[in-house]
C-alpha cells in the first residue's frame, strides 16, 4: 500500500478544509399557506408557486 511522503500538519489541513463548510440555506415563507420554502420552488406544503396552483 502507498504511504503519505509527507507529514501534513493540521494548520495545513484545516487550510485544506475551511472551503467545505456547509451554507446555510435560505429559507423563505410562502405567501400563500405561511409554510417555510426554498426561493424558486414550488411550495412543498401548499404547491404553489408565484401565485399559481401547480
């Protein structure tokens, strides 16, 4: 099996891995039923979207 050449220290790795940090997802409240749902989509509680019954 393949073996690390290089010791890497845990300031590198943690420079390595600041950029995979999970985003927080934004959240709006549908205008309709008042139930949380994600921008651009058709509400999952109701099925609405922009007005519309889909």
């Amino acid at each position: 099996m393949p073996e690390p050449k290089r010791h890497h220290t845990k300031s590198k790795v943690g420079r390595r891995r600041s950029h995979q940090a999970l985003k927080k997802t934004n959240v709006q409240i549908c205008a309709s039923c008042k139930a949380p749902a994600l921008p651009h989509r058709v509400c999952s509680n109701c099925g609405e979207y922009k007005k519309a019954k889909n």
